[in-house]
C-alpha cells in the first residue's frame, strides 16, 4: 500500500516480494517491510560463494530479502536474543559477489548503506527483478532494531561471530527505507548528485582562497571530495 503527498510516497511491503510488488516503488519513496528480512554480509557471502556451503534450509523461502548490516543482540536468558538495533554497513564492496549471489539466494531486495553504482544496478539487479533501498543516514540503528519483532533463526554464529553470522528476523514495519534504484536500474544518489555538482561552480563563485590551506587541497571544486 502507498500513502503520502506530493512525489514523495510511502510503502509497505510484506516479504517474500514479487517483482511487480517493486514497479510501483519510484527513486526517494519510503519503504517499510512486514515478515522475514536475513542478514548476509562478507562472512556469509564467502561461506556461500567461496567455501560451497548452502544457504540454510528454508530461508529463501521464508525470505528474499537480504540486510547488509550487523544486529545488536544479547542473549535473553532463554535461548534466543534480543536485538536492540540493526546497524548498516556500506555495500559498495559487495558487488563482485552479486552476480552469483542473485542466482542462490533469489533475492528481490538488497538493503544497505550508501548504495552501489547505477552500473551495478543495471548489470546485477535489473536481469534479476531486483531493486536496493538505503537506510537514512547515521544513527539510525536503534529505529530499525524497533522493527524486529523476533529472531527466527540464527546461522553460523560460532563459526563466523555474532556480526557476521546469518540472522533471520520476524519484522514488523521495519524501516524507513529510501528507494535508492528501481527496476530499471537508475540510481537516487547518482541522479541528485549531479545536479549538486552542477552548481557548484556557481555555488563558489566569487569565493576567495584560503590564507592557510592544508598539502593537497585544492581550489578547483570539482577536484573535491565531500
């Protein structure tokens, strides 16, 4: 379902996702997810597509949507955990993993930090009906660990420690989400961040040079890096 005013929309999808549940999602909509999200991040990655070992029974299944990020759990006392919050990682550097990770693990949604390339998308996500949503800036962790409502399971834990290891969650309302890339595999950060690079030229017009600089800063801005 979709509510919201203006461009800007909100959604809430239950999971496991279908492709056409995507095509209405545009660049910068809100997200919210319902049902089961699984963490996969380097550890579970190499275990998978570099050691052999299989995905846990079941899972993609129950689950096709993969969160690079680590939880915050502690032992309840009962055998299970609790997770006080979910923190993001950056998921830049998982791409020369996606093209096989899409064919084992069905995926529809990859969440993370900071986004890929529309390159990226466009050769891994597109062929595979696959979309990324980004978390909303720093900080945010403990608003996203209000979302998980239990874990399910919890995989690999001894053999790869409690961040890396492959947490199943139970989730309500888990979110927000930005929509980083659609289906067509176009980018919210590549799009909004060459119209800020258009400007900024003009934006510095006039502005004089420092009296004291540090080695290696520059005064072309189009050399700088923010």
């Amino acid at each position: 379902m979709a509510a919201g005013t203006g461009t800007l929309k909100r959604h809430t999808l239950r999971t496991p996702v279908e492709t056409a549940d995507l095509r209405g999602l545009a660049l910068g909509d809100i997200v919210f997810l319902d049902g089961h999200v699984f963490t996969g991040r380097e550890g579970v990655y190499k275990r998978v597509l570099e050691d052999g070992h299989a995905l846990p029974d079941g899972l993609t299944a129950l689950s096709n949507v993969n969160f690079h990020c680590s939880p915050a759990a502690t032992p309840d006392g009962e055998g299970g955990y609790r997770v006080g919050a979910l923190s993001g990682t950056a998921s830049f550097r998982f791409s020369k993993w996606l093209d096989d990770w899409f064919r084992v693990s069905g995926v529809k949604i990859v969440i993370g930090k900071g986004g890929m390339s529309s390159a990226d998308y466009k050769r891994h996500f597109v062929p595979n009906g696959a979309i990324y949503l980004t978390t909303v800036g720093y900080g945010t962790g403990a608003l996203l660990g209000r979302g998980v409502t239990s874990v399910r399971s919890v995989d690999w834990i001894d053999e790869l420690g409690l961040a890396q290891a492959l947490w199943c969650f139970e989730v309500a309302r888990l979110g927000p989400f930005i929509v980083e890339s659609d289906l067509d595999g176009n980018s919210l950060f590549e799009r909004e961040n060459a119209k800020i690079a258009a400007n900024l030229e003009r934006l510095y017009e006039g502005t004089r040079p420092p009296a004291l600089r540090r080695y290696g800063e520059t005064d072309d801005r189009s050399d700088e890096v923010i």
